[in-house]
C-alpha cells in the first residue's frame, strides 16, 4: 500500500487547482440547487458612455450578494456609489430578495454602507496591519430598496 503524502506550495499549481475546483463544485451541485445563482450588476457610465463605477455580484432565492463595488477615483464622494448599491438592491428585490449582505475590509467602506443601513454581522480582526474584515447585512422590505 502507497502511503499517502501532503504537499505545500506557495501558489495554486493549475491542474491540481483545477482538480479541487471541479471536485467542490460535483460536490456542491450534489448538495444544493446551485445553478438558482444569477449573476446581477449595475455601472455608472459618464457622458462619453465610459464605465466610471459598478456594482457586481449574484442573487440566490430571497439573498443578495454585492461582491464588488468600485467608483473611479475621480468621481467618488458625489453619490454614484450609493446610487450604485440602491441599484443593485431594486434589482435584487424585483428578483424578490430581502436580505443583502457583502463583505468589506476596515480600509475599504464600511462605514459607507452602514450609512445605507447595512450592520455589521460579523467582523474578523486577524489580518496585519490592524485590518478587519466585516460581513454586513441590510433587509429590505416591500418597495424599501430604494430608500
């Protein structure tokens, strides 16, 4: 009998990679309805039609995920990144979702999005440099998306 062995590497060969990402995904299609996920985002363009922000993530049942928002340096703090996440939540909810949650680093903007009514549901204070990372949360009512 061969004994089995474990290797270490300080990057992701791509066949084994690819071994372990096929092998959870079998995995995970088995165990739940996974292919209910859609895709969902919504972008700010400027007058030349240029993407200047965007709002990228995925709906599951009544739950959405914002896994990305972004606005271009020059176009923050004028309110397209919460006309963004307000998108993306009407979206969501003609999609009938209710819960909304995303993750955010301490040096990225969680406080942002606790001024649009996301509270945070868990926090990890493990990484260096004194940085957190925040799961948020926000339910959303009936015709509440907007507000």
């Amino acid at each position: 009998m061969n004994p089995i062995t474990i290797t270490a590497h300080d990057d992701v060969p791509a066949a084994e990679g690819a071994i372990v990402d096929t092998g959870l995904g079998d995995f995970n299609d088995a165990a739940a309805p996974l292919h209910e996920v859609r895709r969902l985002s919504c972008f700010a363009r400027g007058p030349g039609g240029e993407v200047i922000g965007g709002a990228v993530g995925r709906t599951w049942g009544p739950a959405a995920e914002i896994q990305q928002l972004w606005v271009a340096d020059a176009h923050r703090h004028q309110g397209i990144g919460a006309r963004l996440v307000r998108a993306f939540e009407a979206r969501a909810a003609e999609r009938g979702c209710r819960t909304l949650y995303l993750e955010t680093l301490s040096f990225q903007a969680p406080r942002f999005y606790a001024s649009l009514g996301y509270r945070v549901v868990f926090e990890l204070a493990a990484f260096p440099h004194g940085i957190v990372k925040f799961t948020m949360l926000r339910e959303i009512g009936e015709g509440d998306a907007s507000t």
